[in-house]
C-alpha cells in the first residue's frame, strides 16, 4: 500500500512537469523525500485526503498605522435654541435672514423679485397667559402712514436702507395675512421684513425694531453679520 501511495504521488508529480525540464538528481530526491513525509502523514492520521475534512483558516485581522479603525459615528447635537427678546408687551426671535431673491405671492401665482433683497423672517410670541396681544407688523406697506412702529436697517458705514413693500394685492412669502395680528396667549405668528440690498463695503447691518408695534415705547436692536 505505501509504495503504491510513493508511486502514485511521484507520478502526479511527474504529470504536472511533462512540459518542464528533467529534475536533476538532487530534485527528484527531495520529491522522493516529500513523499515519503506524505505518506507517513497519512498513515499516523489513519485516513486519506480524500476523507479528510478541509476546515477554513480565518485570516488573522490587520491593524496598520496608516489606516486606523473609524471611530464611531457620534450623535447629531441638537439645534440651538433662538431666544426670545421681550419687547414691548411681547417677545420676538430673527429665526433666519438672507441676501437675495424674495418669493412675492402675486395674482397670476408666485414669482421672483428681480434684484436681491435683504429677506428676515422672524416670530412674534404672545408671553401673556390671558390677553390677546395686538402685533401691527413693523414690514411697510404702499399705502401705509404711520412711521413709527415701522422697522429700520442699517449698516456699519452710515447707510440706511429702503424698506421694500409689494403692490395692492400682493404680498411676501412668510408674511402675515393682514399689517394687524391678534396674537392670543402663547401663542406666536410669522413675519417677514424685507429692504433694498447692501453695498459691498458693509460688514454689518443693524435692524431696528419699535416697540410700538407691540404696544411698547422703546426699541430693540439686532445686529446682523454679513457673510460673503
């Protein structure tokens, strides 16, 4: 049996190299050798390759220096809250402001303006836990007289800009239905404010808020840093 499992081993060997070169001597004694080591294997193991079952190796994990393991994916923090500023009765928040183009709500559906524009949205809350709290809105309308409860912006070289307002008819996306709201306890609505647009030189612009849109005397400023 273990002469028939030598012959048998060199004669696949011989098989595989038909198109290669004549062995030297010293190279059929090594093939001579293997055999004899596989054929002892197999006899100490009481079984034939064939019977043997093949179990996969793992291939051990690689940890190199230049590609570290990701770290963990971390939690998106929450978004900062915007406080609320009291002014007059009420209380008011810029919640987001842009330079560019402003969306009109007109009769034939919503277009465009055609220059950029300084564009703020704000909110307007009712801190009251019992009265209504009457909000006649700082933006400017085509037909509008009084003055003083009307929002002012500047910037930090001296210039002021023109307040914005649409045709009969028409109005700003995010603006309130009416220029008087009747904001009830708790309760806040939206606004939009929109002026003519800034020169290159200015760093800054500073909205000026009258009280007396909330049934106040005073005025609050906001300072807006603009980014280019």
């Amino acid at each position: 049996m273990m002469r028939f499992l030598i012959a048998l081993f060199i004669f696949s060997v011989g098989a595989a190299a038909e198109t290669k070169p004549t062995p030297t001597q010293a190279e059929q004694d090594e093939i001579w050798r293997k055999a004899m080591e596989e054929s002892n294997r197999i006899r100490q193991q009481g079984a034939t390759p064939a019977q043997r079952p093949t179990m996969p190796v793992p291939e051990p994990a690689v940890h190199t220096l230049s590609e570290p393991a990701p770290e963990p994916v971390k939690p998106i923090a929450a978004a900062i809250e915007i406080p609320w500023i009291p002014i007059g009765k009420g209380e008011v928040r810029i919640t987001s402001w842009r330079i560019g183009k402003v969306r009109i709500n007109k009769f034939s559906g919503v277009a465009d303006s055609t220059d950029d524009m300084v564009i703020i949205h704000l909110e307007v809350r009712n801190p009251d836990p019992a009265k209504i709290l009457r909000y006649a809105s700082w933006r400017t309308e085509l037909f509008k007289v009084r003055e003083e409860g009307t929002a002012g912006l500047k910037d930090d070289i001296g210039n002021n800009y023109r307040r914005i307002y649409v045709g009969f008819g028409e109005s700003f996306e995010g603006a309130t239905a009416s220029m008087n709201e009747d904001v009830y306890p708790g309760k806040s609505v939206s606004d939009v404010l929109v002026f003519s647009r800034p020169v290159d030189a200015a760093k800054t612009l500073i909205l000026s808020l009258p009280a007396f849109a909330l049934g106040g005397t005073k005025s609050i400023e906001q300072t807006l840093r603009i980014e280019r």
